[in-house]
C-alpha cells in the first residue's frame, strides 16, 4: 500500500509538467529563472570576486563590500541617489494624484484615452527624450538661450544639477504613478465620499479619511515604480546632472564600463538590491490588507 | 400645521437634467415624530429629492427648510442630516465601530461621550460584538444596521432612507420594517423613508406620499392613501386593484351607475363626473368576495356577477381568487383560505358592496 502510494506520488510529479498548469507556467518560470536569478546569483558571487586589469579572479574575499562601506564617495553617491529617488517619488505624487484624479472623475468618454495617453513620452526613445530635456535645461538650451537673448542670467539650477537630474526623473517616471493612482481611483466608489460628506466630513476631511486610505495600494506602487528605477538610474543623472556630482548608479555603469572593476560593480548592485529590497518591505509593512477596502484579501 | 412641529419644509422644489424636469414643484411639509415614506415607481424623482435634501444635488429651485433654518445653500456636511442607503456604503477599511463613530469624529465630540454614544447604539441595534469585525465581514442585514448605526448616532435633524431593504431577503425585510419603525418611534427623530414597495411604504409609515413624474399625487395617511386614493395612479399603485373601464350612466349623488361590458354596476361618484364620461373603476382584492352559485346571498346594495373559478393562488393567510367573469373579464378576489371551500372549475358569483372602490374620469 504505502509503496504504491510513492510510486504514484514520483510519477505525478514528473506528470506535473505536462499538465496544462505546468505548460502554461512552465516557460514564464524557465524565463524568470535564466534571465533575472541567473545573472542575479552572478552578480552576487561576483561580488565576492577580485578584479585585476579587467580580468576576474575568482579568489573568495569581503573587499569589495569594505571599500563601499569605508570609503565616503560611495556612501556619497548612494545617499545622493536616495535623495533623489525620494524628491523625484513625492513629486510625481503631487503631480499624479490630480491628473490621475481628473482622469478618473472627469475623464467621461476620453478616459481612456487619456490613460493611453500617457504612454505618448514612450513614443521615442529615453535617449532622445534626455537629450530633448537636456536641449530645454541644459547652458544652451531653450530656457537659458532665451533669457540670455533678454539679457538675463541664466538659471544655474537648471544647468547639470541634481534638481535637473529630478526633473528628468519626474518626466521620465511620472507616467506609471499616474496610471497606478488611475487604476486604484476607477475602482474606487466615489459614492463612498457622498456617505463621507452626509456623515459630516468636508472635501478635504473625506479626501483624507475616505479617498488616500482607500487607494493606498495603488499609491504605493506608483511610488515603488517610480523609487526604485531613480534609485538605480545612470543616464539622467549623467546627461542632466552633469558629472561633477555623481550618483550611485552612474558610478555602478563605471565600474562596469570605464574602470572594468566588475567585482566592485557586482558589490555594488548587491547593495542596490538589498536597499531596493528593503524600500518594498518596509512600503509592504504600511498596508494592512484588512483596511483596502478589497474584499478577499484577508491573510487569514 | 403648526409651525414648531415642522421639520423639514420642501418649498417648490424642482429639478431639472437638462431638458428633462425630475422634480417638478414640490411642496411638503413633515412633522417631527413623523415616519414619512416618499413612494412611487422608479423614475418618479423619489430619490433626486432624497438627495436634494441631503444636499448632495442642488435643485434648480426652491429651498430647504429643517427645523425652521434655510438649509439650501448649505453643503451636506453642514446640515446635520443623517442618511442610509440601498447599497449601505459603508467604508470597508474601517472597523463597525469606526465606521458608527465617523459622524462623531466628524463634529470632534470628545471620545468618552464618542464611546458612551457607540454603546448606545450598538446596542439599539443589536450589534454587540461585532465592534472589531470589518464591513465584508458581515451579513447584509447586520451591515443595514450598521449603516442605520451610523445615520442615528449623532442624532441627526433628520434621517434620509433611500430604500434601505431593498438587497435585504425578504424575511429579513420583514422584520426590518418593524425594527426601523420602532427606532423612529424611540427616538422621535422624523424618518424620510423612499421606497417603490407599497407594502413596504404601508407597513412602516405613519404618511405616505405618492410620486410620480416628479410630482406628489396624493400625501395622507397611509390609510387614506389605502382607502381613499385621489387618482387613478394612486389606486393602481397602492395595493392590488381589479381595474374596469366603462361609461357612467345615471347619477345619483355619490352614486352612479356603470355600464361595463354589458353589466350595470352601481359604483361611487364624485363632482366631477357627468353622465357619458367615460370611467376607470377600481376595486381592491380584498373588497371583493367570492361564493358559490348555490348560495343564497344578499343582493340589495351590492354587486353580482357571474363566472367561473379560474385558479386558486395561496398566500398563507389569504388566498386569491381568479375568477373568469361570463363576460369574458378576469377579477380577482382575496379573502381567508379556510373560510371558502371553493375548487377550480366551479361556477361561482363575485360580489362586492356597491359603496366600495373608487372612480375616476379616464
């Protein structure tokens, strides 16, 4: 009896991949694995490495980790990026909320349009649209060209500055916190506010009890998806930020690029993982499924 | 009416979307310790003067006047004016109680009047214990509480009913409409009950007003409205009538007589009827009786026809009768099952006294 009873359990094991589940989950899974946690698992074990006139040795050491950690510039970079990512996520937050907001109260027929809208940045490509922003902000772009055609000073915080790379971040990004706060606000009952008002709470009362607690999950991606790639972002901050304060990220492509130090590079990535990392979890801690408002989704 | 006992006056409201006028010209006063029920079919602007005087849609005209004070250009939130809807809409992130103490939290009452508020009215409403549970926890009958809950804990001026049990089961329902009564009995606040179910109007309310393109038909008492409608929508919507068209004969004072389909029927008058008019006569179920062919019953001052016995339809406590008339017309009579022991196929007389139903000029 019991014999039976494994033979049929190895047997429907192997089975497993051929059953429609399997065949359907199967190739994402194989994807997943060979093209994010292969070179993820690389990356990490590099990062353990040492290089040496662009070669890698595969000799066991923390080194890596040591000079990112003793060293001031990285600890520079990496906050640097943080601020970044973080001025460049509350801005597309206040950008988002009332375009999102508009869209979904007031869209009417063109609402989704407008939703599909905001895919029109990505018509061309994100070198394109930096050096178009570069063209509008940089010493002889748009902006300046035109004060100094006025015989007015340029704008210095436009030229190569952190807040030009925010603003490039902010274009770039602000996009996907719309369509996130859109996809939370068109399944959300306004109606609901109607109780809010009836129960004596005004516009702004209802907005904060009712509207932002009922559509946090939504907000919450939006700015996972607009942190996490300015965390890591190499391009904008190079083109627009210029290259006397670089960040995190630039540094990263240097080792990878430049330098050819692919082992501090790989040390790196691990440390931007693990702050990404982090940054969801501590995002993931804020939501309390029982309060979203979404029926069946009780961890129970 | 005295002016103090008024509280809430309507003042020629009207509204229009677009061309289309859903309320037209209303005028209403309700009394304090007033269960009121606004009924008619949906479509008959019922519900958009609900939220007219919730303040949640402006009217195009006319004002609003709770408890002697213009309300009309306040918005909802500054009218202390509770609400409770069809589909309960409660918050579904908050717990039963945060979601009864919202009001509260919203006029910044202080928490140990807050807590001894919420005691209060989880135990009017039976919901002890579920304090802690949230909305999707519940069934839809303890989530209508709640949303009552929610409506009374700040003792509104007024509380706005926008067929509240309607997604309840039926026998729920039932015991809703008495429960709700009672809670506007206790608290002596007026209710503003809307509702396209007759029954439900009748059972609960102490007047009833009939709506019907945006305008009042008839308001009065519920048995008023019962017994006496002022026109032939009223006698059609308010409980089950048997409806004959025909042409007023001879008058004689509050009586006339009308030929239908080759029958003369004595049926009550009115001033406005003459001699040709052409009459709509309605008769409620249960003013109509049924007995058999054999039987010898009075006739003076009464109605008689004969037919045949269609079909028995059995309610429980009463039972209709469908009856096939000789002359061709369906009528149906409700009395006391057990009272009647009547088969289908028989051949049977209906008849009613002459003084009852009404008519109207079609």
């Amino acid at each position: 009896m019991i014999s039976d009873g494994t033979i049929a359990g190895k047997r429907s094991r192997w089975r497993f991949f051929i059953t429609p589940f399997g065949l359907l989950t199967g190739p994402g899974v194989l994807f997943i694995v060979v093209m994010l946690l292969l070179p993820l698992l690389a990356v990490v074990v590099f990062s353990f490495w040492r290089t040496e006139s662009y070669e890698l040795y595969a000799d066991w050491n923390f080194d890596n980790y040591r000079v990112l950690f003793s060293e001031s510039a990285y600890r520079t970079f990496l906050l640097r990026s943080v601020a970044g990512a973080a001025a460049a996520s509350v801005i597309c937050l206040l950008y988002a909320w009332p375009v999102a907001y508009f869209i979904a109260r007031h869209g009417g027929r063109f609402r989704l349009l407008l939703v599909l809208l905001l895919a029109a940045p990505f018509f061309t490509g994100v070198i394109l649209r930096i050096a178009a922003l570069q063209g509008i902000l940089g010493p002889g772009g748009l902006i300046n060209m035109t004060l100094g055609v006025m015989g007015l000073p340029p704008v210095r915080a436009l030229m190569y500055t952190q807040f030009a790379a925010t603003i490039g971040h902010v274009y770039l990004f602000v996009p996907f916190m719309v369509t996130a706060i859109y996809l939370s606000l068109v399944n959300f009952d306004f109606a609901l506010l109607e109780t809010a008002k009836i129960n004596g709470a005004g516009p702004w009362r209802a907005f904060v009890e009712v509207t932002w607690p009922l559509n946090w999950i939504g907000t919450a991606i939006g700015i996972a998806l607009v942190f996490i790639p300015c965390l890591a972002s190499a391009v904008t901050p190079r083109f627009l930020g210029g290259p006397n304060s670089p960040s995190f990220g630039m540094s990263l492509a240097q080792q990878f690029g430049e330098t050819g130090t692919w082992a501090l590079g790989s040390a790196m990535s691990v440390v931007l993982f693990f702050l990404s990392f982090l940054v969801i979890s501590i995002m993931y801690c804020t939501i309390d499924l029982r309060r979203t408002g979404f029926t069946g989704m009780h961890s129970k | 009416m005295k002016r103090e006992a008024v509280s809430l006056s309507l003042q020629s409201i009207t509204k229009h979307f677009g061309s289309v006028k859903a309320v037209d010209g209303i005028n209403l006063d309700i009394e304090q310790n007033e269960f009121f029920a606004l009924l008619g079919p949906s479509g008959s602007g019922k519900t958009t003067l609900l939220r007219i005087i919730a303040g949640l849609e402006r009217p195009s005209n006319g004002r609003v006047v709770v408890r002697g004070q213009d309300v009309s250009d306040l918005p909802p939130y500054r009218r202390h004016i509770g609400m409770v809807f069809q589909n309960f809409l409660l918050f579904p992130h908050k717990t039963v109680s945060e979601n009864i103490v919202f009001p509260l939290r919203m006029q910044r009452i202080a928490r140990p009047e807050r807590e001894k508020r919420l005691t209060w009215a989880m135990a009017l409403l039976r919901l002890d214990g579920l304090g802690r549970r949230y909305p999707n926890e519940l069934s839809g009958g303890q989530q209508q509480r709640v949303a009552l809950a929610r409506g009374l804990i700040s003792r509104p001026a007024l509380l706005l009913l926008d067929e509240p049990l309607a997604n309840l089961d039926r026998e729920l329902r039932a015991e809703m409409e008495v429960e709700i009564r009672r809670y506007q009995k206790e608290l002596n606040i007026p209710f503003v009950y809307v509702t396209h179910n007759q029954e439900e109007a009748l059972t609960m309310s102490d007047r009833i007003a009939v709506m019907r393109n945006g305008q009042v038909e008839q308001v009065g008492p519920r048995v008023e409205v019962y017994t006496r409608p002022a026109t032939a929508f009223v006698a059609s919507f308010v409980g089950q009538s048997n409806r004959m068209e025909g042409v007023a004969a001879a008058i004689n004072g509050s009586n006339m007589t009308m030929e239908w389909r080759g029958s003369s029927l004595l049926v009550p008058s009115h001033g406005d009827i003459s001699p040709g008019n052409r009459i709509r006569f309605s008769i409620k179920y249960e003013d109509v009786e049924v007995s058999c062919r054999g039987t010898a019953s009075a006739t003076a001052g009464r109605n008689r026809l004969p037919g045949k016995l269609r079909d028995i339809i059995f309610k429980g406590q009463t039972a209709n009768y469908l009856i096939t008339l000789d002359n061709g017309a369906e009528i149906v009579a409700s009395g006391a099952p057990r009272e009647m022991n009547l088969r289908p196929g028989e051949e049977v007389f209906v008849h009613w006294a002459a003084k009852t139903g009404v008519s109207f000029k079609a």
